[in-house]
C-alpha cells in the first residue's frame, strides 16, 4: 500500500509537472504574442531559394505595408547549398525564424519533427482561418495533434490527354490502359516503340497513388510486404514498359505536346497541371498546336478504389528559436492568403481555395484572351484561348476529391524507386523486392 501510495505521488508529481510546463508554454506564447502586438514592431528572419519569386514578391509587398516590421532574408543561390546550409542551422539550434522547404529539402522529416525545431503553429490556427483552405493538404502537418509546418502548395499527379481518349469513368490503371490501346487500335496507330504514356511517373508515385496504405510515421509501421502490395509491384513492372522515358520528350521542342499530337504516346502525367496557371497554359497549347481539346483525370489507382493522393510542393515553417512568434506567423499568413496563392509563379496547387476560384474564374473568362492574347513560355509564343468551363469544373472535382496528403522522407522514397528498379532490372522478383523495402523502411522507422 505504501509502494502504491508513493508511486501516486510520483505519478502526481510528474503531471503537475507536465502542467506547468505547458503552462510556461502557453505564458511564453502570450507574452511573445503580446509583447510584439504592444510595441507594434519586430523583426523577423527567413531563409529563400533563389528561385522562389513567390516569396521575394511577399517580402517586398509585406514591407511597403508593414513598414515597422524589419524582414531580414538571406538567399541562397543553390539548392543543394540551401538544404545543407538550412539543416545545419536548424540542428545547432540557429537558423532562421521562417523558412520554406520541400520534401527534398531534409533526408528525413520526421526526424527533423522529433529534432524539436518546428515550432507547433497549432495553438494559432482558428477555425475560420482553417476554412478558406483544402484541409486534407493544409493538415498534413500535423502530428500528435501539433502544427509543425503548413504547405503552401500541393501537387496531384494529374493526367492529361485529349478529348475522347480515355473514357469518364476510368479510374484504375488496368482500365486506363486499356482505353489507351483501344484508342491507338481504333485510329490504326501502330507503335514500334510500345509507349503509351510519359511525363512525372515513376514507381514512388505509382504506388503513392495506387490505394495502398503504405506508411504509417506514428505507429512505426510499414505495409510494404503484403500480398497487395506485391501484386501492385508486378503490375507496376508492365506499366513500366509502356513509359516513355524523359530523354525521349527533350528531342521535341514541345516535349509531351508534340509527342501526343504525333501519336508517339497519347497521354501525359503533370503534377503541377491543376494550378490553374499551368492549365490554361497547356489548354492554350493543346489548342494551338493540335486545334483539338484536352482532358484531364485524376491519377489512376492500382486497386480500382478510385482513391489518390496530394502531395506537398512547398512547405513553410516557423523556428522553434523563434523570439517573435506574432511577427513570424503574420507573415505566414500573409504567404497563405489568397493574393499571395495567386501569384502566376506559384509552382504547385495553392493551398488557399478561393484562390484556385478566382483563378479559374479569371482564366475561363473570355476577356483573358484579350489581357493575355500571346504568351512567351519556355515553348515559344502561346496564343491563349480561355479555358473551357468543363475542364475547370473537372480541375476543382479532382482537386477536391483527394483522399490524403502525404509526405514521405527522402530516404524513403529512394528505397522504393532503387528497389522497385532492380526488380524491373530482373535482380530480384516483386516479393522480394516487396521485402526489401519493407525492412529498409522499418530500419528508418525504428532510428
């Protein structure tokens, strides 16, 4: 009984404890919060890629309104540079208040979560905030109920080719290639090559979007070595043969566009097409280079559940160093309003619904063509038309009928492409290969 009686007190001990560590948590969030909201200043920050013109036009525009606010950034012009250099300083305790970073950016992300350098933004976010966003992708960030970074764009590997190819209802990659050989038997195409498709494919995206559930970052488990998941492998080994690899598109000035129009291949995979900038783009060209109309479908699954997923293209974050708390979320915000998501040089979706509205609301309406009658792209000069409703109307069903948002390591990805790839070089079956990843993972998993 007095074992017992001492352990309650122990017990007891550690929760007040926890409480007032929270407690202390909570005060210095306030006494940030209040202290910058009271002086009406502060100084913040953030490391960019130099590439990142979103971000350079928010600084500038978040200064001329923000005059008391002091933005220090540093850019860097190498992207190899920026993710050592970031790393670096995050895991000595330095580093930037803000930075913004893709899944290529850290080895392994959950390690940099449990590094304890993200700051949690959850005790921020408000309901009415969370509302203007699509919330599978804007809470993916989240874990154990903590907000340790908020995407800033998303992809969906998107499927493209034209009008009457592929049937409506496809949504499985059995009935999708299906449709593809019907169509070149139907129009007499006859292929030596045996390609029927190109663009961003690849085995880490096929089974990103095959339905499976693979990883599971809390539990500690992966689904790798499974019956399921090893006949998707197979699978994955004849869809393969009927990719075109990249090195064949860049012998065309207009890559995939010429190719379908040629009738080398008939459809084309574009992570980033659904930004509704890029859409009406490559309608524009479609257009103009073959006088026919397009069509898109959202990423065909292995297992027919019509199921896909988003994934992250940007990501920003605040510094758990962070001494102005208010200062560096105002400007995260700022970056996820809607006249920042708007911005032409956003490389993926934008997180910010309305956005993604008003773009396509901007783009489907006839005066764009006036605005916008020719475009200089890396494809030469584009003649723009604007884009049709029904495909508009098909970009926002894709967009918001994604299942999840998922953000696999680095290291993770790797071990699924180099072993999926000596499968398809014949070093070892599917059920090995399925084995192989999935002791690999658990490795990772369990550091």
């Amino acid at each position: 009984m007095k074992s017992l009686k001492n352990t309650m007190v122990i017990v007891l001990s550690i929760l007040l404890f926890f409480l007032s560590a929270c407690s202390n948590h909570v005060d210095k969030l306030e006494h940030r919060v209040s202290e910058a909201s009271i002086n009406g200043n502060g100084r913040i920050t953030i490391y960019i890629q130099e590439h990142d013109r979103v971000i350079k036009e928010a600084i500038n525009i978040y200064r001329v309104r923000n005059p008391q606010i002091e933005i220090d950034e540093l850019i860097v012009y190498d992207y190899d540079e920026y993710n050592t250099k970031l790393y670096t300083e995050l895991m000595a305790g330095n580093g930037p208040d803000i930075f913004s970073f893709n899944i290529g950016t850290f080895n392994s992300l959950n390690k940099m979560v449990s590094s304890g350098v993200f700051y949690d933004l959850e005790p921020l976010i408000v309901p009415e905030m969370v509302s203007n966003f699509n919330t599978i992708v804007f809470d993916c960030g989240i874990i154990d109920n903590k907000r340790f970074f908020i995407p800033t764009s998303y992809f969906i590997n998107t499927l493209w080719t034209l009008e009457g190819v592929v049937g409506q209802n496809t949504t499985s990659w059995e009935q999708f290639v299906v449709d593809l050989k019907n169509y070149r038997i139907h129009n007499n195409i006859n292929l030596d090559n045996g390609y029927l498709f190109s663009g961003t494919f690849s085995a880490y995206y096929y089974l990103l979007n095959s339905g499976l559930e693979l990883i599971n970052y809390q539990k500690k488990e992966a689904y790798f070595y499974t019956e399921e998941c090893t006949r998707a492998i197979n699978k994955y080994k004849e869809i393969y043969n009927m990719y075109c690899p990249n090195d064949r598109l860049i012998k065309y000035k207009l890559g995939d566009y010429d190719m379908i129009k040629e009738g080398s291949i008939f459809a084309s995979f574009n992570a980033a097409l659904l930004n509704p900038n890029n859409l009406w783009l490559s309608n524009s060209i479609v257009n103009q280079s073959m006088n026919l109309k397009m069509d898109i479908f959202a990423p065909p699954s292995f297992n027919s559940s019509g199921k896909y997923s988003a994934e992250p293209a940007s990501l920003i974050a605040v510094n758990s160093k962070c001494m102005d708390i208010k200062c560096a979320f105002d400007f995260v915000k700022f970056i996820l309003s809607k006249e920042i998501q708007k911005n032409k040089d956003m490389q993926g979706i934008p997180v910010n619904n309305e956005a993604i509205t008003e773009l396509l609301e901007k783009f489907e309406n006839n005066d764009i063509e006036k605005e916008y009658k020719i475009i200089n792209t890396n494809y030469g000069q584009i003649h723009t038309i604007p884009l049709p409703n029904k495909l508009g109307h098909k970009a926002e069903t894709i967009i918001n009928n994604i299942n999840s948002c998922q953000i696999n390591d680095k290291d993770i990805i790797l071990i699924i492409e180099n072993d999926i790839q000596d499968f398809i070089d014949g070093k070892c079956t599917a059920k090995q290969a399925a084995e192989n990843i999935q002791r690999k993972v658990m490795l990772i998993l369990n550091e």
